[in-house]
C-alpha cells in the first residue's frame, strides 16, 4: 500500500543525508555566504542529520515522527530566509521549500490533524 507520509519521510531524510554528508562543499561555501561561523554550521548540520535519522527511525516507531519534522521544518524555514538574505536565485530556494512543505505535511500527519 502506498503511504505518502513514509514516502516524504524518505524524501526529507535521504535528501538532508546526501546534501549534508555527500555535498558539503556547497553547504561550506553557502553558510560562507551567509557570513555564519563554522560552529553553526556544524551545529546545524548535527541537528538536521539527527532529525533526519529520527525520520527514519519513525517508519518503525511512529512515535517519534512528529518532533523531528517539526524541527526540520524551522531549519528549512531558516534556509529560506538565508537565501532570502544574500538574494540568491529562486531555483536555490526550491529545495528547501519543497522540504519545508514536506516537513510540515509529516508533522500535520503524525499529530493526525491530516488524514
């Protein structure tokens, strides 16, 4: 049976692994970009990969679902406003938008406000 709340869950967690483990020289320069010290962005990136995990721990416990999208979906939202910031182009934004928007759907689904 198909789930498109498992299906995002995947989506926002294999997407922030990749992005954060796999391309982290586009997240070095762009937090470079965003004059952010060294120390955010690792505290960012430990936060989203940890998120990201719980994500996928939650198709076994669903109980844990509800915080870590709700947790992804404010570091998308300050991903947003950073690009926002230093004017980048839109197609930069569509990532963590379509993220933001995913993240929010798994949380409205965990509380059940969706169905």
């Amino acid at each position: 049976m198909f789930d498109a709340m498992r299906v995002a869950q995947l989506v926002i967690a294999i997407s922030v692994i990749f992005v954060w483990v796999f391309r982290f020289e586009n997240i070095e320069r762009e937090f470079r970009e965003y004059g952010l010290p060294d120390v955010v962005r690792n505290a960012v990136g430990a936060s989203k990969i940890a998120a990201a995990t719980l994500l996928l721990a939650g198709l076994w416990y669903p109980a844990l679902i509800f915080v870590p999208a709700v947790v992804m979906a404010v570091f998308m939202l300050g991903a947003q406003i950073a690009h926002a910031r230093v004017r980048h182009a839109p197609q930069k934004y569509a990532a963590s938008f379509a993220l933001l928007l995913l993240s929010v759907y798994v949380a409205l689904m965990a509380k059940g406000v969706l169905r």
